[in-house]
C-alpha cells in the first residue's frame, strides 16, 4: 500500500466563497441553499420531536394527569404537521437532493437559481405562519384538518395554520419543478438518462408527485379556510357540503406525500449501497423504473384511508387492488438493494449501518402496509395505533433512517471535513433501539384495540404504553448524538479530501467542499454509473 | 396485559385468521431479507481495501421471480380482504336493526323496540344487530375491537355496519375518528347478553313506545299528514307501501326509497321530487334531531302493504 498525505481542504470553496449574512441569505448558490434548508428543517425537527415528547409524556399514565386533554390535542396536532409538512417533506430533497442533483449530474447549479433562493423563502414565511398559529392559541384538528370539524366545531387557529401550510407548498411545488428542468436540461454531455445517478432518477420521480399533487392540497385547505370564514358549503353536511370529498381530495395529495417521503430515501440507498459494497447496483433500470411506478401508481391509492367511511363496498375494492399493485415496485427495490451486497465488498461506516436500518425498517413498514391495504383488516387496524406504528416505521424508520445515512455519507462533501466515525456508529446504533422500542410495541397496541389520538385510555394499556415511552426516550437522545458531533466536525473535524469514501458519481470527483461553481471544467462522462470495478481516479486536492 | 384482543363476533376469527396469514407470509419475507442482508453483509464483509469485486448487472429472471410471486400472494390477500369486507358490508335479513347516533361526546342508540340507550348496547348472544350509524356534528367512528368492526358516523348521511355477537360478556366500544376536546372519553361498553337476559333488560325499565309509534306521534305533531295522508290534499305523495320501493322521480331518474332517499327528503326535499308532484315541501333541517329522523323514517318503513312486509314487522 502506498502511503497518502493527509488532505487538506482547498484554498477556495462555496463556503468560503463569501462571507457576512448577505452572502448566505441572498445567495443563489444551491450548495449554500441546502445548507440553509438544513438548518431551518432542523430547528423545525427539535420542535417537532419536542411536541412528540410531550405526547409520550402523557400516554405514560392512562388517566391523563399529565396534561389536560387540550393540551395533548394540540401536542400530538403540531407534532403531524410540524414533521409532515416542515420536515418531512422538504427534508432530503431540498437538502441532499438541493445540494447534488447539480453535482451528480455535472452542472454548475439548478436551472432556476433564483427561484430556489425565493422557494426557501417561501418556506421560511409558510413556517413562521404556521408556527404563529401553533404556538399563539395552538391547533387542534389532528394534521389532516378533517371536515367538518376543522371547518366548524375546532375552536383554534385552523385558518392561520393553513394558510401556513398553504404557502409551504409553493416552496415545495417551485423546489420540484427546478428538479425537473434541471434534470431534463442540464446533464452534462455524456449524462445519459441511463447513466444517472439512482438518486437523480428518485428525485425526479418525487418532483413529478410535487408539482402535480401540491396544488390539490393547496386548493382543499383553502376551501377549509374559505368554508370556515365564509360558511360556504363545500364540506359542511349543514350547509349541503360532503365531509367526505374533503377526504378524497387530502388523501389525493397527502397519500402521494408519503412517496415524496420515502422516494429521496431510497435514492438515498441506492448510493450508499453501492459505495459501501463495490458494488453496480443491481438491476439498475428496475430501480428507477420502479421509482416512476411508485409515482404514477401512487396517484391511484388514496381511498385506502377511508374504507370505514362508507364507500361503495366495489369502489373500495379497486383502490384495494391498486394498494397492492403500488407495494410491487417497493418490493422490487429492495430484493434488489439485497441482491447488490451479493459477492460484494461490504464496510460497515456508519451510513452504511443506516442503509441496513432503512431496509430492516423499512421492510416492516412496508410489510405492515399489507394488513392496511386490505380490506378484511384495515376495519379493524385503521385509527387504531396499528397505523401510527405503521406510517412510523415508513417515516421514521425509513425516511429519517435514509436521511441520517445520506447526510453522514455526504457530509464530508458538504462541510469537507469528518465526523467521528465511532461516535456514529454508536448513534446509530442507539437510535435503532429506541425507534423500535418506541414503536413495535404500538402494532400490538393497535391490534388489540387502542385508537389513535386517545388523550386517556384503558389501563390494560398501559404496559405497551409505558415501553413505547422509554423507546422514544432513547430515541431522543440518540438524536442529539448526530447533531453534536456533526456540528463539532465542522469547525474541528479533520479535512476530508475529496473522495473520503472512494465513491463513484461526479460528487466526488470535485473537491470538498466544492467550489461554488462546482467543477473547475465540465465533466465528461463515460461510463454508466456505479462503475466500482474500476477504482475512482484520483484528483489531486490541490487547486 | 392481553396481546390478542378478545373473539366474540362471527367475524372475528375469520378476521384473525386472515390477519395471521399475512402475518406469516410477510414476516417469511422479512425474515428471509434480514437474514439475507446480515448474511451477505458478513460473509462479503471487505477485507482489503484494494478488493474489487466482480460485476453483477443484474437478471431479468430473477426480476420476474421476485415480481410475479410477490404479485400471486398479494392477490390472495386481496381476494380474500375483499371477500370478508364483502360480508361485513351485507347484513343478513333477518338482522334487528339498531340505530347509533354520535354527538360530541356519547354515543345515542336505540332499540326496535324503542328502548334508548347511551353508550351502552345491549344485545343478545347470537342474534345478527345491523346498525344504522349518523352523527349529529362532526365525524366519529363506532369501534368494537372484540367484534373487529368500525364504521365512521358521518354526519349527513347513514352508514351502515352489522355484527353476530358470539360470546356473552362486556366490550370496549371506542369513538376511533378524532372529534375533539373529550374524544377519548366518547367509549362505552357492548354488553352481550343471553336472549333471556336480554329480554330480562328489555323487560326491566318502563315499556317504551316503539320508533315507528314514536315517528308516527311526530309525522302528526309535525301535521305532515296534511299533504301525506290518503285523502288530504295530496300535495305530496302517499307514503304507504313507499319504503323499499323504486320510485320514479321528475327529472327522469329512478331511486330506490331507503333510509338515505327518505332523509334526504325530509331535510331537502327539492333533491330529488318523485315525478308527477311540484317541489313543494319546506325543508326540516333544524327543526328534527337525527333521533327523531330515524323515528320518522321507521314510521314509514312501517306503512307497508305487502303480506310478506306485515309478516317481517310482526316477527320483530
């Protein structure tokens, strides 16, 4: 083995590229963007995991002493739409997907600068609106805001809160629709479609359910705004309005948004996979294929909420059938993640134990959809905690696990310096615990009766109530593990290099951090991504 | 601490049984992919930083395999989902019909009989109970985990959910749609009961009038006999006989006169006029409860002609 100098970081990068607050809040730069959006999605995670705490602070006891049942409403009502819609959402496109898609395929930033800068904005504004709402009076509807109760019986702030969450999605539909061009138009020469990146081909699929299921959302709460400051009719039964239709169309959009959740994640995946096996992922075009599948047939599901609503025994029939056929493309997936570590070279850094947690978990999130989409169980599953643990183990266990994975495995490129590895392996490890201890135990909780949003509950739940608690308590402090010591390794952490992880993809090939304008030259490419067999050629650091 | 909620409904085992299916399938699945995923990950664990391992684009056969198998088995979940939603959603006829009004934070129910409850059913072992479901503000959802049933209480329109109670003893009854401030206090009990115990129960409070006398007592106070009655003016049409039966309506249309078509016509009566008559009704939005419509409606439900019809009424 030759002997390598220790890198160091380059003399100039977009980090350094400016400095003062007026180069960060007026810049166009997409790196410096993500880096905003990663900041302001994780203040927006503290308070949302604060509200969960209090929620797992009063299930604790059956009785509800811990709080009064207002308070508990409005906890568990800022926890969903906090983490849904100001989180969740945004968190790996506008962050990861923000920072590479401009890297991975070889361009010098997205094709609408401008408007990324002002889709963050919008972010921030929708976020202070809403957060205004949650915390001056508070919100009380549960995050979906159903009808009728959130257009006449809530006595909180449902109005600000949506407009809010209105506005929010105008970042998210601008955000998508940057994506979108910039993939169509800003490979660089040699970017075949074919040749991109896993991770581009999940973006580009979650930028197609953003720009088209968006404006449904956007339009259905503002019909809850409109029906509950003017009394028009649209979904209270008093005033002739259906409180059904409200639930098609937020179900149009918000069952969608469980892909925009999880696609990113798994793009996430597909990188990390095969850095840390030396592997060509495994049947590459079923994997992008499948991301496009999830997109379209995602579109047709979202009635699988409402099988107890009283829906025509045949229609719900259809949209249990196509609940099935949305799960193939998830299954194809992963045979195929597990099929790419087959005769491979596998390390076990710590994105890459994130990678083994998302496919565990997420398996079981996937899996635990099964007894959803079916008709016979759901009646008895839905609104129970058999959900929350369900869409947990997709959200948490998958979308937050891939987010973890992706953001340590490119961390170095995004601040070009290391984290500890051994504090987070044992991070990682704790959070794997405390999530499943915080929610394996709410499937039995659900199946043996519990409905969801319960302020005060029968003792003889108390038990799995009481382990899911302690679950989240390790949970919460398995979190804080990454935030330190991520945050340390930018000011103390020992320079990366460019290519820490002897990855392939054109991230890597630029130094770290990148310049602001990313690639000294526009890259060629030649050969079909994930091209391990062949070592990544070494640059030097030096500019 | 019971893991397992209780069976004391003809649904629940078939709901188990198809519940410990996919259970068994899926955790196959799982636990075939993690020990794959651990097995690989050990076994290829990377010994040298110099290994390169040999390419593998990729098979399409075994893209198929894990395609079509997965495709077979999930079609027998949902044939066999489908068929046991099938049932919960078909009531046998000979099901007593008891109706559940939700309003924040009780749930109302009343027997055939007549007999008012709230949050509290009482019904006997073995007898199939078809519940006719409303709420008077905003959506609930009537939950009985031990008979693995739920069916949302929308406000504006019936919903319908039946069971056969197979075991005698007392059950969660749960609101599981969230309506508010005191939701999780919206519960009660199913008390399942031996036939005679049930009549025992029937037998125990004052004897009151049935629905369709209390409906009847109201169709008068309201005078809706003025334009109803044989013989009145006949502004609107004669109600005997109409339950059940396919009307012809002015715009052409046909519907069958259910408990939806006759609430609908009690409370917007312009929707849809049976043919023949002028939209002439006032509307009673406001001024009748859910309860007294479900009177109303058991009234005219109970002005039926046919022998076949008198016989039901009379075995009830």
């Amino acid at each position: 083995m030759m002997t390598t100098q220790a890198p160091t970081l380059p003399e100039k990068h977009y980090l350094n590229a400016g400095y003062g607050w007026r180069s960060w809040l007026l810049t166009t730069d997409h790196k410096r963007i993500a880096v905003l959006y990663l900041i302001s999605i994780t203040a927006m995670f503290a308070l949302g995991s604060f509200y969960a705490a209090l929620v797992r602070w009063n299930l604790l006891v059956p009785d509800g002493s811990h709080m009064s049942a207002e308070t508990y409403n409005k906890a568990f009502t800022a926890h969903g739409v906090i983490m849904v819609f100001f989180f969740l959402i945004p968190s790996i496109p506008a962050t990861l997907g923000n920072f590479l898609i401009p890297l991975m395929i070889g361009a010098r930033d997205l094709a609408f600068p401008r408007i990324n800068l002002l889709s963050w904005y919008i972010y921030v504004f929708g976020a202070a609106i809403t957060l205004y709402a949650l915390l001056a009076g508070g919100l009380d509807t549960g995050w979906t805001f159903y009808t009728p109760y959130s257009t006449v019986y809530a006595q909180s702030n449902v109005v600000i809160a949506v407009v809010g969450v209105f506005v929010t999605g105008f970042s998210s539909i601008l955000t998508g629709l940057n994506f979108i061009v910039t993939i169509h138009t800003m490979r660089a020469p040699g970017m075949t479609w074919f040749r991109m990146p896993l991770f581009v081909w999940a973006h580009y699929a979650t930028s197609i359910i953003q720009v088209l299921g968006t404006p449904v959302v956007a339009v259905t709460i503002l019909l809850v705004a409109l029906e509950r400051i003017f009394h028009f009719g649209f979904f209270d039964p008093n005033r002739g309005g259906d409180p059904i239709l409200f639930q098609h169309l937020f179900w149009f959009y918000s069952h969608p948004a469980v892909y925009i959740m999880i696609l990113p994640a798994m793009g996430v995946i597909s990188e990390l996979i095969t850095c840390f096996s030396r592997k060509r992922i495994f049947g590459y075009s079923f994997i992008a294929m499948s991301s496009l599948a999830i997109a379209v047939i995602g579109f047709l599901v979202w009635a699988h909420h409402m099988y107890v609503s009283g829906m025509a025994v045949y229609s719900a029939m259809v949209f249990s059938a196509l609940t099935y056929l949305v799960a193939v493309p998830s299954a194809i997936k992963t045979f195929n993640w597990t099929a790419t570590l087959y005769k491979g070279s596998v390390q076990w850094d710590t994105p890459m134990i994130y990678v083994f947690c998302f496919i565990g978990l997420f398996l079981i999130g996937g899996l635990t959809g099964l007894f959803l989409g079916n008709l016979g169980t759901d009646v008895h599953l839905t609104d129970t905690y058999f959900i929350v643990a369900h869409f947990h183990y997709i959200m948490v266990g998958g979308a937050i696990m891939g987010y973890l994975g992706g953001l340590h495995f490119w961390w170095p490129k995004i601040t070009g310096r290391r984290y500890l590895e051994a504090w987070g392996k044992v991070s990682s490890l704790l959070i794997f615990v405390g999530f499943n201890l915080t929610f394996f135990p709410q499937f039995f909780l659900g199946y043996v009766g519990m409905p969801r949003r319960y302020h005060v509950y029968p003792e003889e739940f108390q038990v799995l109530n009481v382990l899911s608690t302690a679950g989240a308590t390790i949970l919460g402090f398995g979190y804080l593990f990454p935030f330190s010591y991520l945050t340390y390794s930018v000011f103390k952490g020992r320079p990366a290099g460019n290519n820490p992880w002897k990855a392939k993809g054109l991230e890597w090939t630029t130094t770290s951090p990148p310049p602001a304008h990313n690639f000294d030259e526009t890259p060629t490419v030649t050969e079909e991504a994930y091209d391990y067999a062949t070592p990544p050629k070494e640059k030097s650091a030096l500019v | 601490m019971p893991l397992l909620p209780e069976q004391a409904s003809s649904f629940a085992g078939e709901v188990d049984a198809l519940f410990f299916f996919i259970l068994g399938v899926s955790g196959l699945f799982a636990v075939g992919i993690w020990i794959a995923l651990l097995y690989f990950g050990i076994r290829y664990r990377r010994r040298s930083d110099d290994d390169r391992p040999r390419e593998i684009y990729g098979s399409l056969a075994l893209e198929l395999t894990w395609t079509l198998i997965p495709l077979a088995i999930m079609t027998v979940m949902f044939v066999w989902g489908a068929k046991v939603f099938f049932e919960l959603n078909r009531p046998p006829d000979d099901a007593m019909t008891v109706s559940v009004v939700g309003k924040r934070w009780m749930w109302k129910i009343q027997h055939p009989t007549g007999h008012r409850e709230v949050n509290e059913l009482h019904v006997p072992v073995g007898r199939a109970v078809r519940l006719v479901i409303t709420s008077e503000d905003t959506i609930h959802s009537f939950f009985v985990p031990a008979f693995r049933i739920k069916k949302d209480a929308v406000p504006g329109r019936y919903t319908m959910a039946w069971f056969r109670a197979t075991k005698v003893g007392t059950y969660h009854l749960f609101c599981a749609e969230y309506c508010g401030l005191e939701h999780s206090k919206m519960i009660g009990w199913i008390v399942v009961q031996t036939p005679e115990d049930y009549q025992g129960w029937l037998a125990g409070g004052p004897r009151p009038d049935s629905p369709a006398a209390e409906g009847e007592q109201l169709f008068s106070e309201l005078i809706c006999s003025t334009c109803h009655d044989p013989g009145s003016s006949e502004r609107g049409p004669v109600l005997t006989g109409l339950f059940g039966r396919t009307v012809a309506l002015a715009s052409g249309d046909t519907v069958v006169a259910d408990e939806v078509y006759v609430r609908e016509s009690i409370l917007n009566p312009a929707a849809r006029v049976v043919a023949g008559y002028q939209p002439l009704m006032p509307t009673y939005q406001g001024l009748v409860s859910e309860e007294q419509i479900i009177t109303l409606i058991a009234y005219i439900e109970s002005l039926q002609v046919s022998p076949s019809a008198l016989g039901r009424q009379e075995a009830e």
